[in-house]
C-alpha cells in the first residue's frame, strides 16, 4: 500500500511463488500471550510523540516503513529466512515508538525464543501483551514451540488465505 496526499492509497498486489508462501507459513509461529493490555493508552502516547516530534519515535516509524519494504523485497526475491532478521529489525524500532509497547514479560518471552532458534519477532497490534509472531527457519519451530509452552501462553494454529478472515454461523 502506498499512501499520498489528499488520502490517495494504491495498492498493489504482490505475486509472491506459492512455494515461498508455503515456507513463509510453515516457519512463522503465532503465540497468544494470554496478557491482556489497553491498547488505547499506547495509541494516544504514539500520536502524543508524533505531535510533540519526539524524533527518536518520528525516525523508528520511517524505519518501520522501510521494514515494509525491506519484507516485501525478500518475499519477491525468495529470500524468506531473511524475514526474521527484519522482523527483528522492526520489534526494535517498534519499541522505540512508545514506553509500554514492550515490558519485562515480553521481553523474555522474546529472548527465550531466539535463543530456542527463532531468528526475529514482533508484537502485534499496539503492542503491550496479546498476540506476538516468531520467524523459526529450518526446524527450529518445535523448539521455540517448546519453549514458549514454557510461559503460560498458547501457541495458535493458522494458515494463510487469499480471502482475509473468513467467519460463517450455522
């Protein structure tokens, strides 16, 4: 997506081989946290550092659109297990964007997976707590699987699709 003046946004979409998806998929790992946060309070303390340009918050959200950028060319080029060293790349600018992105919980959840194998994360949404995802090339998955069983959260199943989520009632 491409955002321009007077709300003008392009998207385009990518066509990425079906074979570096499957990987993508098969090394990526969702964990829930089972940590509850007010995304809310981290939301207004971001808009709160762009309106005081706070520059250290200003320059980590222009990284993270390079993150963006730096993702889409490895998923076109193939180079999938570079995913991990952007996504952490983008977990550490992230932290920058405001205080309670992060905290002592997450951090260790994220430091006991790259030490199990996983070569980068992030956390998704605000931040704060609930839901992060691991890159875990080659077989490193079940390890890092293992370990954050360790931390009282639940590793989630998922796969991707070309349609978003998909809800039905019977």
């Amino acid at each position: 997506m491409e955002f321009y003046a007077d709300n003008k946004v392009i998207v385009n979409s990518l066509r990425i081989k079906p074979e570096y998806l499957h990987e993508l998929e098969n090394n990526l790992v969702l964990y829930f946290t089972s940590t509850s946060r007010e995304s809310a309070s981290i939301i207004k303390e971001q808009v709160k550092n762009v309106n005081d340009k706070n520059e250290k918050s200003i320059e980590a959200m222009h990284k993270l659109k390079e993150q963006a950028k730096m993702m889409k060319e490895a998923l076109l080029r193939g180079n999938v297990n570079e995913i991990g060293v952007i996504l952490d790349y983008g977990f550490e600018q992230k932290r920058k964007m405001a205080a309670n992105i992060s905290n002592d919980g997450i951090e260790e959840v994220y430091e006991a997976a790259k030490a199990a194998g996983a070569t980068g994360g992030k956390i998704s949404g605000a931040g704060g707590g609930g839901f992060m995802i691991f890159y875990c090339p080659g077989n490193t998955r079940h390890a890092v699987i293992k370990t954050l069983n360790g931390f009282g959260g639940t590793v989630k199943e998922y796969s991707f699709t070309k349609y978003g989520l998909t809800t039905w009632s019977i």
